[in-house]
C-alpha cells in the first residue's frame, strides 16, 4: 500500500507556472505507474498526465500538451507535475494516483485502474 500527499498548488494568474509534487510513502515507489487527474468545480474529474513506473513513457491530456510535464524522481520517492503558460480553464483541485503494474512502460489515463489517490491539492488561475 501507499500513501500520497501533494503539494505546490496555489493561486496563479495567467500565464503563470506552478510545480505540483507527490510525495508517496514506502519503499516501492518504483513499481508504480503514476497519474496526475483534476476536477473543477461542478465538473467530474479528468485524466490530465500519466507515466509509466519507468519514466519514459508519457500521455497527456490533450489541452495541456505542450504546457504541462510529469516526472518522478523514484530515489525521492516522488512525482511532479509542471505546469506552465496556466489558463484560467485549468483551475481545479489537483490529484496524485498510483497503481502498482507489472510492466515497465505502460501508461494509466483511466480513473478507475488506481488504486491509491492523495487528498488533493487546489490551483487557482486568475485572468
């Protein structure tokens, strides 16, 4: 089992960045594949990035492609998320997913494939 807790959101105005991080608990962080999901008010949560528990492989949702970046840094048992050139459409609360995989280079954009999710961490894009 894992736990997850993330960190680094807050208010942004437009055009700004802002690095998300998930810190997981325990020592197999590597056999994770790791997700980064959202949900803006009123809204159902959404795929945003994902990435295999190797790190090469990424998918992005398609609004954010070119804006944002996932990475982990498994000596520190760690994911982020860099989101830079923010819109107001990309105010949301911000969540962490992992799901343990027996393959190196697979990649997890469906909800409901993980297992384990932190308690979010909220963003704010001013205009």
């Amino acid at each position: 089992q894992v736990q997850l807790v993330e960190s680094g959101g807050g208010l942004v105005q437009a055009g700004g960045s802002l690095r998300l991080s998930c810190a997981a608990s325990g020592r197999t962080f590597s056999t994770y594949a790791m997700g980064w999901f959202r949900q803006a008010p009123g809204k159902e949560r959404e795929f945003v990035a994902a990435l295999s528990k190797n790190g090469l492989s990424t998918s992005y949702k398609d609004s954010v492609k070119g804006r944002f970046a996932i990475s982990r840094d498994n000596a520190k048992n760690t994911v982020y998320l860099q989101m830079n050139s923010l819109k107001p459409e990309d105010t949301a609360v911000y969540y962490c997913a992992a799901t343990e995989t027996i393959n190196y280079s697979v990649i997890i954009t469906k909800i409901t494939s993980y297992a384990y999710w932190g308690q979010g961490t909220p963003v704010t894009v001013s205009s």
